[in-house]
C-alpha cells in the first residue's frame, strides 16, 4: 500500500471561499480519481506530550490518501482533478511537507522494512 500524506499549515489570510474551494477540488479529485482507496484527514492534537514541545510549529492538519500502489499515486498525481487540487493547495497553504510512504501493517518490521 502506498500513503500519500500531508502536514500543512493554512494561510493565516485565507478567506472562508478560498476554503471552501479547497475542500470541494478535495471532494472532487476523491470521488473522481479511481485509484483513491481510502482519504483520511486530521488536526494537530496538543495534549501536554512531552514530545511537542521539541516539534517544529510547521502544521495543523494532516491528509493521507491510500493507494493499492505506486501506479495507482502516479495515476491520482496526474488527474487533471489533482491538477485543480493543487492549484488550490498552493494558495491555501503557508506551509506544507508532502511525503509518500510504502507500506502496511507491524509485518512489515519483520520483513526489513523499518530501522
């Protein structure tokens, strides 16, 4: 399985259509590019962890999108609704970190995947 995930941080100017534009080409390039296999989205908990207080303040939110493999990332990254998606990505957010990941489950320690 294939994640793609993204910490952001939106413009602190954005206006309320610009969001709302964000989260409908979100909705769109979901429901519209077939090999999206499942769309998570979070914000940033602050809870007391003694880790926070070393982290950088670099994000709010978090998206990840699932993608049966690297085919199916490509095919998603080049949908013209992606293309829209991004446009939008770029003037909605100060800061954001795009990474993608491969992997599943603890087996994949086991099979020499992690560390």
């Amino acid at each position: 399985m294939m994640w793609h995930v993204v910490l952001m941080k939106p413009r602190p100017d954005l206006s309320d259509d610009d969001r709302r534009a964000l989260i409908g080409a979100l909705e769109h390039a979901v429901r519209e590019i077939p090999t999206v296999r499942d769309v998570r989205i979070g914000r940033r908990l602050r809870h007391g962890a003694g880790y926070e207080a070393v982290m950088p303040d670099a994000a709010d939110f978090m998206l990840a999108l699932a993608f049966d493999d690297l085919s199916g990332l490509q095919t998603y990254l080049r949908h013209p609704a992606h293309a829209d998606l991004g446009a939008r990505f770029n003037h909605s957010f100060s800061v954001a970190w795009v990474y993608d990941f491969e992997g599943g489950g603890v087996e994949v320690l086991r099979a020499g995947g992690f560390v």
